[in-house]
C-alpha cells in the first residue's frame, strides 16, 4: 500500500514562496539505531464539501549517521546534538 502511493520529490532547501510553514521534527533514538531529523511542510487541502483540511508532506529527511567512518555507524547522542545546532 505504501509504495503504490509514494511519491518522489526532489527536497526542499529554502522557502522559496515565504508563505510556506515548516514542522522540524527529531528523533533521538535512545538505543543507538538511527536517529532522524525530519522537516515537513505543513498545507491546507480543499474538501469535495468546501471545507479545508490540514496535511503535511515530508520535504527532506537526514538520517544521522557518522558518515566519517569506514563503516557508517550511528552517532553519539552528544554528536547528534552539535550536528543540529
């Protein structure tokens, strides 16, 4: 069902239009498999009735790997931490 309906999209990097709104979502993963940040564009979707409806599309997502080792591997939590900032 989920590849039927998905969808590919180069990433967004900017608010190119300034109208758009941003959800920056992180998942910290406590037992050290991979943690996320994901950023959603939040939009509002019309209703056969006239109604609007509120959704959200994923725009970019980083998977929080320590890329700098031969082997990647999961990042510390302290490391985690200094890449968002």
């Amino acid at each position: 069902m989920i590849t039927r309906n998905e969808e590919t999209r180069k990433p967004l990097h900017s608010n190119d239009t300034g109208d758009r709104k941003f959800w920056l979502c992180y998942d910290p993963a406590r037992l050290r498999d991979n943690s996320v940040v994901l950023v959603g564009e939040c939009y509002e979707s019309s209703l056969p009735d006239g109604g609007k409806e509120k959704k959200a599309r994923i725009v970019n997502l980083v998977n929080l790997l320590d890329i700098g080792k031969k082997i990647k591997s999961p990042m510390q939590t302290p490391d985690q931490v200094k890449y968002l900032r």
